[in-house]
C-alpha cells in the first residue's frame, strides 16, 4: 500500500459540504431526545461499516467547526474530535465480531452520542444523521447489539472526561518580567488549561533540550532570521512565502486536514478497524501533542519574536539589536513560543499519514478559493513549518523542537493503539 501515490484533497470548514447521508423523506427527531432507529427500507441496506465511520467524521469536522458559532480554537476541536474517533474505535474493535449490521451500528452510534453530548445545538442535525444512517442497516438483534455497543464506548468516553480539566480557569501563567520570559496580554495566557488536561492516551512525553540560551550563537541565527524575513514590512520574505504564510494561518487548516483523509479513504477503502485505527491514531497523537506543547507553553514561557525584537538590548548577545516598532506578518496568539502550536497540529498529523501511507502521497490543500498541492508528505511539513517563521510568529527552534515532538508523539501512540 505504501507504494501507491494518493491524492488528498484537503477541504477548509469554510467550503465544507458534509454528505448526512440522509435519505430522501427523513425527518429530525426532536433536538434533546436520542431518536430511536429507524427501519430500513429494501434499497437501503448497502451501507459498509468503514464507510460509515467516514461519514461520520465529515459529520464530526461539521459540528465541530461549521455549526459551532465561534468556532473553536484548533486545539479545542482536536480535542472533541479525538473524544469522537477514540470512542468510534472502541466501539468497531468491539462490534466487528458481529458482522457489517453491528459494525455500522456501532460506529455510528459512538460518534453521534460523543457529539450529542458536547454540541447541544447540533443535536437535531446529528440525530437526523443517525436516523439516516441506520435506515441504511436492516433491523434486527445485530443493528440493536452493534447500537448498544457505539452507546456504551460513548458512555465511557464521556465518563473518562468527567473532571478532566477541561477549561479550568483556575489555572494562570503569571512569571516575573525578565529577559526571554513571555509576558502575557492583559486578557491573559490563551488555553492555559490545555497544558493540565488529562491525557487521552498512556504515552511518554518527548525529551526536548529547550530553547536556545539567549546568548548562544543559533538564538542570534533565530533572532536575526525571523527579525529579517518574518517581518510585516520585511524586504526579504518573497510574495510566495507571504502567500504560504497566510494559507497556513487560516484556522480551518486543521479541518482541512481531517477532510483530506476522508477523500482519501473514499477513493480507496481500508476497510473498517484500519478506517477507525486510522482517525484515532492521528487525533490521539495530536492532541497528546497540543497537551505537551501548551504544558512546555506554560512552564517554559519563552518570549515571541515581537517581545525579543523589541527587548534586544537586554538579552545579553552582542549579535542581537532591537527594532523599535517591530510587528510580525501575523497576528501573535496569546500564549509563549516554545514549542510551536502549529507543529503540534500538523506534524503528528503528518507523521501517521507518512507511517501509514507513505511520504509519496499527493497533498492537494483547500482553503477557501486558494489551492496548494504538495507531492509529499514532508513538502508540506516545510511550508507549514517555514509558514510560522515567514509569518514572524516563532523562532526556527519552536519550530524544529515542534516537529520532533509531534512526529515522535504520533509514532508513540501508533505503537498502543491497535
């Protein structure tokens, strides 16, 4: 399989249309009430359980980005996203003994029960596509087994969440003002929580060496590049870096990813554990890798390019100079530099894709009308990891620190979940 070049066309929630897979005449049971299953006509039962599961995470990036108003911040999406696919795997490893019926009940059910339990104003879209779904499996005691089987893994998924830290306000980035300590806005550290949450799956953290110490010889390479070339008047970043950066900011980057491989596996199947295994893979290793990330955010606390630019003169390296007036291309988020949020996302990401598919699938990125096509895995790895250095946000270390912790992450937790 690995030898096969693959085309993943990667959508932006912003031009998303999610097939329901509603059949014609269905209608939405009442929002807050689990509907019951519906009876499946003669034509309807057709419907393979793998290609159910992708269904459903169409249905997932739809609820998760599209519906909710604001949408969340890509690590929050991550997180709801990895609650669904880990709850849907569970559910496939126990159904698939049962046969095709059970499977597809089951896969189904888990993710519309994590999704109904977080989203209560997306509860009437998500019950109309459960309805449809099952109208495509034929009643009987394995669609009632396989249906008990997706409630129980979303039961328990729930339940693990219980106090997990989620959006713990109580938690507070405060560290005393001095050279290459980030300091905050006044709203405060962004997703301070993040970095507490309990974890989704048992993996080592990655042993990272830190940023560079202020006086070294590569912070001044750091400094001095992204002062150059990150710049929102730089004379050095080209108008193809320019452009890499801001497609790369958008904020339905991350959806367009998870859409992606969905084109993927509707072009060729994997068949359903492989389908399941797949999702809970890649979400598992991506938020495991926010969650080390925005910890290292927290206890590290490293300044961002515009706060060190500007304080240059107390850094201690005769190779830096402060700029007065410095802005980056991109607006900075309210949390620390080391490591990057970015390479959180995306290398984790990357990385199960490449593992699983090899580095020579075709990458076709949507976002909005712009279109960028990459033929390997890593030649998007390099646009997206330059993107943020272009962009003026982080320093070449965040970066490449970014990188290794998110790819050995993702191959962390490929190595237990099975």
């Amino acid at each position: 399989m690995t030898s096969l070049r693959r085309t993943l066309v990667a959508l932006s929630a912003g031009v998303l249309v999610v097939p329901l897979l509603l059949v014609g005449g269905a209608s939405a049971p009442a929002a807050g009430t689990r509907p019951a299953r519906v009876g499946a006509g003669p034509q309807d039962d057709h419907i393979k359980a793998a290609e159910a599961a992708v269904a459903w995470q169409r249905i997932a990036v739809r609820t998760i980005w599209t519906e909710t108003v604001p949408a969340p911040a890509p690590p929050v999406g991550s997180m709801y996203l990895a609650f669904t696919s880990l709850a849907v795997h569970d559910a496939a490893r126990e159904a698939q003994r049962r046969g095709r019926v059970a499977a597809t009940a089951a896969v189904a059910t888990a993710a519309h029960d994590v999704l109904w339990e977080y989203f209560p104003a997306s509860r009437a879209h998500l019950d109309a596509d459960l309805a449809a779904t099952m109208a495509r499996v034929p009643d009987g005691w394995k669609a009632d087994a396989g249906a008990a089987i997706g409630a129980a893994a979303a039961d328990e998924m729930i339940a693990s969440r219980v106090g997990d830290g989620r959006f713990d306000t109580t938690i507070v980035y405060q560290r005393a003002p001095a050279p290459g300590v980030w300091q905050p806005p006044a709203t405060g550290m962004a997703l301070a929580w993040l970095g507490f949450l309990k974890p989704v799956v048992a993996v080592e953290p990655v042993a990272l060496d830190g940023p560079h110490p202020l006086t070294s010889a590569a912070y001044a390479a750091d400094f001095r590049e992204v002062a150059s070339v990150g710049s929102a008047t730089s004379t050095t970043r080209t108008a193809e870096q320019t452009a890499i950066s801001q497609f790369f900011a958008a904020p339905t980057v991350s959806a367009g990813y998870r859409l992606a491989v969905c084109d993927l596996l509707d072009a060729e199947p994997l068949g359903l554990l492989p389908t399941t295994r797949l999702f809970a893979r890649i979400d598992a290793a991506v938020l495991t890798s926010f969650i080390q990330t925005f910890r290292l955010k927290y206890d590290v606390g490293f300044w961002r390019p515009f706060q060190a630019i500007a304080g240059a003169a107390t850094d201690g390296n005769p190779d830096t100079a402060p700029q007065t007036g410095w802005v980056g291309l991109l607006p900075t988020p309210a949390y620390s530099d080391y490591t990057s949020g970015h390479a959180a996302a995306t290398a984790p990401f990357a990385e199960v894709v490449r593992q699983t598919f090899g580095d020579d699938t075709t990458l076709v990125l949507r976002v909005g009308s712009q279109t960028r096509t990459y033929a390997t895995v890593s030649a998007l790895e390099h646009d997206a990891l330059e993107s943020r250095i272009w962009g003026g946000l982080h320093f070449r270390d965040a970066m490449d620190d970014g990188y290794q912790l998110g790819h050995t992450t993702a191959q962390r937790v490929m190595a237990v979940i099975r």
